[in-house]
C-alpha cells in the first residue's frame, strides 16, 4: 500500500486482493506495534482485506471480543441507588427521630417513622431505577453508527458492532469509533488532544512508522475517540472498546465525580438550609419548653414533629421524576437532551443563533435552475430520484442536444462524495445534500454514477470554499471543481460558451455575477462548476497550482424552501422575548431571501465582508437589530456568542461541522444537528435535534420553560404545607397547649399525601402565555422572594385554619382526641385545595380547565381517600393517632379549606381581568 502523499493528495492504488477465507483472528490485544507494520501484513494478521469480512465472520468476532463500548463504571447500579436513597441530610433527622422516638418508649411512632422512611426510600429507588432506565434509552437514541465495508459494499452499522478486521471509511466530522490502522488517506488529519494532549491537528498517512515512536508520532493510526478535522480515509480496526488506547485511560475518567446539574445543585443547597433550619428551630423550641418547666420527654417529642415538619421529604423523589419525564418530553419535542443542564438553561435562552440550510428550510436540495453562457435551463422532477426534464425558454430540450450542459453536469456528478443507488424499487441518496442535488440532477440527464479514477482531491474547507477532484480522463488528467460562485469566478480565465472555450472578458464576469445575484435573489443556493485538462504524466500538483487557468462551466441553482413551521416558530420566540440570529455560509442574496420569508429584517442582512470589517460595539448593534450574516464562517459563529454572552445574554447556538464545535462549547446551549451534523458537533452540544429543525428548538425552550416553572410550583407547593405544619406546631407550643399534629401524622402529610400532590404539579402543562413572558434571569432560583412571600400566607393560612379548629374542639374536655385528628385532617384537606394555586402563577385555574391536569385531580382524589382510611380504618387508628369523624366534622374541615383557593383565584380573576383590559386598549 502507497502511503499518502503530502498536501493533502494521495494516489489512488488497488490494494492486492485477499483470497484467503474469512477466519478466526487472533484474540484482540492491545499491539503496540500495528502502527510499524506495513498494510498487508496488517490484514494478514487480522485475516481481513480490502473488502473487509464476511456478516458471519464479523458475527462471530463480536460474540468473542464483546461490544465496541467502553465499560461505564458511573452507571449506578441498583445496591448504589438502595444505598443513596440514605445519604442525604433530610433522611437522617428522621432516622434521628427514630432514635429520640424509641429513647423515649414511643416504640409505635418510631416504627411508623422508620415504616414511612423505608417507604420514601422504596419510592425514591424505583422512580430513580427508572429514571436511568430512561436515560439509557435515551443514550441509546444517539447510538453512533460508521460506514464500514463488509462483504464487498458499504454500510452503516452501530459503532458498537465494530469488531477487529472491519474496514471503517472515515471522513471529516467523524469521531474515530475504534483503533484504526490506515490504508489510505486524502487529506486527513485528526485532532487528538483528548488522548495525547496534542493542541494541533495530526496529518495522517498509511505509512509505516517506527515501533518505538511515541503514541502522538504514529501518524498510520486513528485512535479511538479523536475527531477528523479534516479529509477522508479508510481504515481496518485493529481494537475495539477497552481494549483500545482510550480504553486503557478510561477508567480515569470514571473515578471522575460527578457534580450535579445546576438545578440539582440549587435544590441541594435549599435542602440543607432547610436541614440547618429544621435543626435550629427544633433545639431552641426545645430548650424554651422544657426551660419554661414541660417534660423533656414531651419536649423531645415536639423537637421530632418541628424537624419531621420542616423538611420536605418528598422533594428529592419528585425532582427526579420531573427530570427524567422531562428529558422524555424533549424527546418527543425532536431534542435530544445530553446534559440535563440544558433543560435549565433553555428556559433562560434569550437568543438563538441559527444556521440556515436544513434548520430553517427543509434541507431538500433541488436543482431547478443551470445558468450556462449561452442560455439557461430550468430542471423539473422532485429531489428524491433521477426524474425529471430539463427546458430551455420554457420548451422541453434534451440534454445531449446542449453539449456545455452536459460538461456543466459532468463536473458536478464528478467532483462529489454523494451516491444514487436503487434499492428495492425505490432510490437512495447518500451523502451530503448539496452532492446528492447535483448527483440526481446528472442522472436526470441519463449520466452515469460511476466515478472516473481519481488521481487525487483537494478537499471543501470553509476557508476555501471550493473542492477539487482531478481524475483520468481519456488518457490525460482533468480537474474538476465546484464551489461558491465568486471564488470559483476569480479562478477561471476561462469560459464555455456553447461549444466554444473562450477566454472570459469583464462581460463575462458581470452576465456571471448577474446570474448568481438573481438566483441568489430567489433564495436560491448557488454553486459555479469550473475544469481544466493537465498533462497527463506530469506529477500531481499542489491545490494553488492546479486550480488555476479554470474554464466556469455554469452556475447550478439549488432550491430549499422554507420549512412551513419555520415562520410560526420564528414569531413564538420573538413573543417570547427571544432573539433570532440566522447565520448562514450562503450567499448575502439568497440569506436575504429566505430571511423574507421568515420577517426576519431583510434591511440587516450583512456579507462577511461588511460584518467583519465592524468592531465589537458596531457588530452587537446590528446583532441587536436582528442582523442576519450570510457567508459565515466558523469563526465568526464564535465570536457572534462571545460578544452576545458579553452583553448578558443567554445564548443558543446551533451547528453541525467539525469547525462549530467551539462555537457549540461556548455557547451557553450548544444543538447540533442529529441528522447532518458530525460526530464532532453532537459529542459537544448540549441537545441534539433529532429532526434539524428550527421549530424543536422554539419546542425545546418551551419545554424547558415548563419544566423549570413546575418545578418552582412544587417546591413552593411542598415548603407552604411545611410552613404551615411549622407554624402550627410551635404556635400551639408557645401558647401551652397540647401538640396539635405528631411525628407521624406530619410524615403521612409530607410523604404519602403531599408527594403525589407535588408530582402530579411536576408533569402540569404549560400555561397559555408560557411563551409570552420575556426570559427569566438566569439567576433566578427556585425559590425567590415573590415565591418567599408567597409560601409564607399560604402556609400561614394553613397554620391558622387548623389551629382554629383544634381550639374550637379543645374547648371540650372529651373532645382531645378529635381536635387532634380533625387539625391533622383539616391540614391535608387544606393543602388539597391550596395544590390547585400552583397550577399556574399568573392566570385563574378555571382558565386552564379544573379538570385538565387529570393526574393531578387522581392525586387529590386518591389523597383524600387515604385520609379517610387514616381516620376510619381501624388499623390504621393506633398508627396515626386518630379517631373517627363525622359527616359534621368533615362538613366543618371542608368550610375550613375552601377558602385557602378560593381567595387567590378571585385576586388571580382580577389581575387577570384588568390585564386583558390593558391589554385592548393597548390594541386600539
């Protein structure tokens, strides 16, 4: 095997043929010398060859190596999930008032305390087993695949299927999905910092290299893990999961603790401080008790129920849940979410920067339009197959009738990394859409797919903008080239006209650049095709060589309409108070045409030429008046976020190439492209769309807007129930009298009653105007202090509303029992009626259905008959303290609670009503 040459050209040579039978290899081993031994013995050693193996041989080398995956250590497994369960600072006052209940002879309160941890603690691992049961689906969603070649032809299969001997194409985007031994190569470097530390990119050949040289010298090797940053190549894998270089670092990466998300963290801190507060409120009720001359024993009794009262038990099993229904909910919203970070900071985004092809248009390429100098054509046919008719002024022509049509199609049937195959009585494009448009428009004239011999390439870049491929052609060699008309104009001295090859004249260059400006003007995406004949023995030359002394052939005119929801979307995030930044590597004419499309400001559309000559302060003005760039490059993606986060914002960025990787990393929401984009992009964003769709971004917030809102209501929910159970505790103890609500009682509040409550407040639907609010402060915690003042009167209606009740019935000696058990019930029936506040914050519940949240009235339902098997059931009697009630009491209690909704939603009535009034007048 040849080993590539230098400037990114290799020679094209057939490897010798492998006659021998697919057979057993020898047991995968690390072999740290496959990068000194020459391809051929490569393929001996691995009995595999250029066609790459057998299904069957691969088959049975998969069930001897294992999967091509990295052993996950993080994952948890189910005895660490039952033993976290245990491990936080809410979970052990209680099992401290286990302690203090048995210390004092309450062996029944103790035992229902450790009955209902041992059923916090069952609930917490079951929702978090399936939780990760989740996430793993969800990680198997983005399973990799490669293109390999087996049994002769290319296919994709998952990475994880890749067993040593399989023949891997790679090509710019790609992470390399095992250890690969080269065999050929064009072009192709590799970053490899994340296994070497190397900051440059490492070009990279099939020759042979030293068996000493360090792991970072070999350049004939692709190391499990790094990305191709630019070029294309093959390779055979030689190791697979850890039996790879990376695998052999892997496990320290896995003793990497993990942090938490933010959200995680934030709900972390308000549990200790309610930990801390538990404690400090409970020691000085306490020590002022039993100062003032009460029992310790009932002293310590009281300390139990005002720490049990305080914390909120059920918070860590209903954040988990929400979190992983969330991430499901993105799922079916086409967003793919990687880190669950990205679910916080998407209800934050202020801004999105998004590109153009394939996000806010379709991504069909079509061509529908061949200027050519002595006369355009129009193609007709869809985008998916080789049908359709090409027209001259509107009449039907066949091509072969138009000989410099036919050299326009040529060269862009050529210079192209795209395939059309038939498959089962339907066509199928591969590649890249812009390739497969050209691909299709060639075999529409009856040309065939299959490529000349290529002597060498000079890959697309987006520096360059152009790509060349100069192949045999009738004894001699020919260049062809394709790329961003004004680059391949300045190139060409040249042009066809007709049958004639003439030298171009500044006519020529303003009829060309009319051309494109007017197809440009239509939205349409442009593409000029330029060749040259080079002497047929001479040497291959260098790029700046070669592409020169071109003959323009024509430019191709690309159709990609707007997606239909594309403009919708646009408007809901304007509504919302989010910014739309498109940022496109197209032309300036055809931004502006779609940019109309969208109402996006059509006035503020800005070449790279114009934007790149502005300073920070001139380029964040425009950027603030909606500017639309056209002719990007990766560059300035990155600097658009670094002058859009330095101005406060919270950015979204989207991309797909191995160049928007920074850009992804520096954004605050990094979204790749699940469809287009390279393994480079999704390895780094935050959130992957599975669909490349602008509108699952607009989704996305949206949903994670919702998210982050319900979880605010829960907690809000949870802390006014406990404030209240607080308050009633400790204002019943300062004035003398009995304990109105015990350990036990306030735990079946917290856990088994409030739990489903807060759940069911955990998956409510986004309110109406959830995409009419300006975005909330990325520092905006889950409990503010609206929120504060907010849970302190509900919680303090709660505390009055029992303790009323419990006095009123104190005022019969014989009746101790029952005011106990009609405050306990009073304050469950109350914090039923107070869940339906937190439906929504800002409109009455009525507007949103009372209804609507079926899981929610099942909780409230199946709650309150909890309740009454709590105060009726006989065994349940001596567990909790209570007594039956009767229809009166229950009459009483429900009078009672009533009020702590109907109260607010009058006020949110009101709020609402003059809202709307504003509202009209503004209108008019």
């Amino acid at each position: 095997m040849t080993a590539a040459t230098s400037q990114g050209r290799r020679p094209i040579k057939s490897l010798p043929a492998d006659n021998r039978p697919d057979g057993e290899a020898a047991p995968q081993a690390p072999d740290p010398d496959w990068h000194a031994l020459p391809v051929e013995q490569v393929f001996d050693r691995l009995k595999t060859g250029p066609q790459g193996l057998s299904g069957e041989a691969a088959r049975d080398r998969l069930d001897r190596d294992g999967t091509n995956r990295l052993d996950d250590r993080r994952r948890i497994g189910w005895p660490r999930l039952v033993l976290r369960q245990f491990q936080n600072v809410l979970l052990l006052i209680l099992v401290v008032a286990v302690a203090i209940s048995l210390a004092i002879g309450e062996r029944v309160d103790a035992a229902a305390i450790a009955a209902i941890i041992l059923l916090n603690a069952a609930l917490g691992f079951i929702q978090e087993w399936r939780a990760e049961r989740a996430l793993d689906a969800l990680r198997r969603m983005l399973a990799p695949t490669s293109t390999v070649i087996r049994d002769g032809r290319r296919q994709e299969i998952n990475r994880g299927d890749l067993v040593p001997g399989d023949i891997v194409c790679l090509k710019r985007g790609d992470r390399a999905p095992a250890d690969i031994r080269l065999i050929e190569t064009v072009d192709l470097r590799a970053d490899e910092a994340a296994l070497t530390g190397e900051a440059a990119p490492v070009s990279k050949h099939p020759a042979p290299t030293s068996a000493e040289v360090h792991l970072a010298a070999r350049t004939g090797m692709s190391w499990m893990g790094t990305d191709i940053v630019a070029g294309q190549g093959q390779g055979v894998v030689v190791a697979t999961g850890m039996a790879t270089e990376f695998g052999r670092i892997a496990t320290l990466a896995q003793t990497a603790g993990d942090t938490g998300t933010p959200l995680q963290r934030k709900l972390d801190r308000l549990g200790r401080r309610l930990a801390l507060f538990a404690i400090a409120v409970s020691v000085l009720v306490t020590a002022a008790g039993w100062l003032a001359g009460r029992p310790l024993d009932e002293m310590a009794l009281t300390a139990i129920s005002l720490a049990v009262a305080v914390v909120p038990e059920g918070l860590p099993v209903v954040v988990t849940i929400v979190l992983a229904l969330g991430a499901a909910a993105m799922v079916r919203h086409n967003a793919l979410v990687r880190r669950l970070q990205a679910i916080e900071a998407l209800g934050a985004a202020t801004v999105v920067c998004t590109d153009k092809t394939g996000t806010l248009t379709r991504g069909e390429m079509t061509v529908t339009d061949i200027w050519l100098p002595a006369g355009s054509v129009s193609v007709d046919g869809a985008g998916d197959g080789p049908h359709g008719h090409f027209h001259e002024d509107g009449h039907l022509i066949a091509p072969d009738f138009r000989p410099d049509l036919i050299a326009a199609l040529e060269t862009g049937n050529v210079c192209n990394h795209a395939s059309l195959d038939h498959e089962d009585g339907r066509w199928k494009v591969t590649g890249e859409p812009t390739e497969a448009a050209l691909k299709i428009a060639a075999a529409k004239a009856g040309l065939s797919d299959a490529a000349p011999v290529r002597v060498c390439e000079f890959p697309f870049d987006s520096d360059r903008k152009r790509m060349s491929v100069i192949v045999d052609h009738e004894g001699q060699h020919r260049l062809h080239m394709k790329g961003a008309p004004e680059v391949v104009l300045a190139l060409a001295t040249h042009i066809r006209d007709g049958a004639t090859v003439r030298p171009i004249v500044d006519a020529d260059h303003h009829a060309t650049l009319a051309a494109y400006h007017n197809m440009a003007a239509r939205g349409l995406r442009t593409l000029a095709v330029a060749r040259r004949d080079l002497p047929a023995n001479a040497a291959a030359p260098a790029s700046q060589t070669a592409e020169a002394g071109l003959t323009l052939l024509g430019i191709f005119g690309i159709s990609d309409p707007p997606r239909a929801e594309a403009r919708r979307a646009v408007d809901t995030a304007r509504s919302a108070g989010i910014g739309v930044i498109m940022i496109t590597g197209d032309a300036a004419p055809t931004a502006a045409a779609i940019a109309g499309q969208l109402d996006l400001p059509t006035n503020q559309v800005l070449a790279r030429s114009e934007f790149a000559e502005l300073d920070d302060a001139e380029l964040v003005e425009k950027l603030k008046a909606g500017a639309v760039l056209a002719r990007a490059t990766p560059e300035d993606k990155m600097r658009v976020v670094r002058l859009l986060q330095a101005r406060g914002e919270i950015v979204a960025m989207t991309g797909d190439g191995v160049n928007d990787a920074p850009a992804l990393k520096q954004a605050d929401i990094g979204v790749a492209m699940g469809i287009r984009g390279t393994d480079v992009a999704k390895n780094v964003a935050d959130i992957v769309l599975l669909d490349d769709n602008f509108a699952s971004i607009v989704a996305a917030i949206r949903e994670g807007r919702r998210q982050f809102a319900n979880i605010q209501k829960f907690v809000r929910y949870l802390l006014s129930s406990n404030v209240g159970e607080v308050l009633a505790v400790a204002i019943a103890l300062i004035a003398g009298g009995p304990m109105i609500l015990l350990p036990v009682q306030i735990l079946w509040m917290n856990l088994v009653t409030d739990g489903l409550s807060a759940l069911a407040l955990g998956v409510e639907k986004g309110e109406p105007d959830l995409m009419e609010r300006p975005p909330r402060r990325p520092s905006e915690g889950v409990l503010d202090r609206p929120g504060m003042l907010l849970v302190a009167a509900l919680g303090g209606y709660l505390a009055l509303g029992a303790l009323g009740l419990f006095a009123v019935y104190l005022a019969s000696p014989d009746l101790a029992a029952r005011a106990q058990t009609v405050a306990f019930t009073a304050m469950i029936v109350m914090e039923k009626f107070n869940v339906m506040n937190f439906r929504t914050m800002r409109e009455p519940a009525t507007r949103l259905g009372l209804f609507s949240n079926r899981l929610l009235i099942g909780a409230v339902a199946a709650t309150l008959g909890l309740q009454v098997l709590a105060v009726h059931a006989p065994i349940l009697q001596p567990i909790l303290h209570t007594v039956p009630l009767t229809l009166a009491d229950w009459g009483i209690i429900l009078a009672v609670s009533a009020p702590i909704f109907l109260i607010p939603e009058g006020i949110k009535w009101l709020v609402w009503h003059q809202r709307r009034l504003h509202h009209r007048k503004m209108a008019q």
